[in-house]
C-alpha cells in the first residue's frame, strides 16, 4: 500500500465537550466522514498533491483513511493554539520526501507553519547529507537547501486560533490525508 496522491486540510472546532470540538474541527476540515489512521512522516516517492477540493471528493463514508495529524485542544480562555504539517519535496521524484506534525501553544499560523516547514525540510536535507548549520535562521537554511539541488520545494497547511472566551474545547487540525488510488 503506496499512496499515489496527497492532500492537506486543516479546521477548527468549538464545544464544551472536548471530543465533539474535535469531530467539529474534522468537519471544518472536511475529513469528519473517514476512519483516520496516523501514519508517520514519509511522502512516498511519485507521490502527487492534489488540491483540497479534489482530494475531498474521493473519500467515502466510513473510509479507512491514513493521514499525518498534527492536533491540538485546550479549554483555557483565549489561550493561543496551533497545529501545522510540513513537508519537504526532492528535487528527484524516485526519492522520498518528509512530513513533518507540529502542535504548539502561544503561536500564529505563520510561525507554526514555517516551523513545520523548517522541520520537514531539515530531516529530508540530513537523508541527503546537505551540509548545513542547523543554528542558523529558516530563511538561510532554506537557501542552502534548495542550491544543493536535492530538494526541489517545501511547504505547509497550519492553523492557529485562540482558545474559546468562555471555556469551551477548542481544537485545531491539520492534516495531510493520502489517497491510495
């Protein structure tokens, strides 16, 4: 089983119960109908990424679905909240690239996004032995990367928000859902 196609979602969900906050954030990410397994962060070489919308029309009710899942909830008021999935793409389609889960608190969407960016694409230049500084700034090492010529592009889905004003659950979702045919 090598999936063929990958597309990125992310939703929020509010509600005083913490498991209905996460159905709701599956809804808000349009992924609430499959049975979701959590895979670990390998993009399989070939793998193409389809657009949400596409990718959302070719799940069934009750589909045993495998994805990478970063989530994160909390019940304390206006407390910052976020999840991110990177991923690294090789300049090669043969090789593999990485997926990378972040889940943080006390961070905006973009900060969370590049991280997960920043982490993807770190674990793809290590398989490649890209000589880097790990110390040195995203931006830099993105550089780096990308001249190497071994790795081709990255990117992100995240989603930050605030944590309910009156207590309620709030969960966040982004997720990476592969396709198998």
């Amino acid at each position: 089983m090598i999936p063929k196609r990958v597309f990125f979602v992310k939703g929020k969900g509010i509600h005083k119960d913490h498991l209905q906050s996460f159905e709701l954030a599956l809804r808000d990410a349009g992924i609430e109908k499959c049975n979701l397994v959590y895979v670990s962060s390998i993009l399989p070489p070939y793998c193409e990424i389809i657009p949400k919308e596409e990718g959302l029309k070719c799940l069934g009710a009750g589909q045993i679905t495998f994805c990478v899942t970063a989530r994160n909830a909390t019940n304390e008021p206006k407390r910052q909240l976020s999840a991110a999935v990177g991923l690294a793409i090789p300049a090669e389609k043969g090789n593999y690239g990485y997926l990378s889960e972040v889940h943080m608190f006390g961070h905006d969407e973009e900060y969370t996004g590049d991280y997960a960016e920043d982490l993807a694409a770190t674990m793809l230049a290590t398989t490649f032995g890209i000589d880097f500084n790990p110390d040195t700034a995203w931006d830099e090492r993105n550089e780096i990367y990308k001249a190497s010529g071994k790795i081709f592009d990255s990117q992100s889905v995240a989603i930050a928000t605030k944590g309910d004003n009156c207590g309620k659950w709030t969960t966040v979702i982004a997720a990476a859902i592969f396709l198998l045919d």
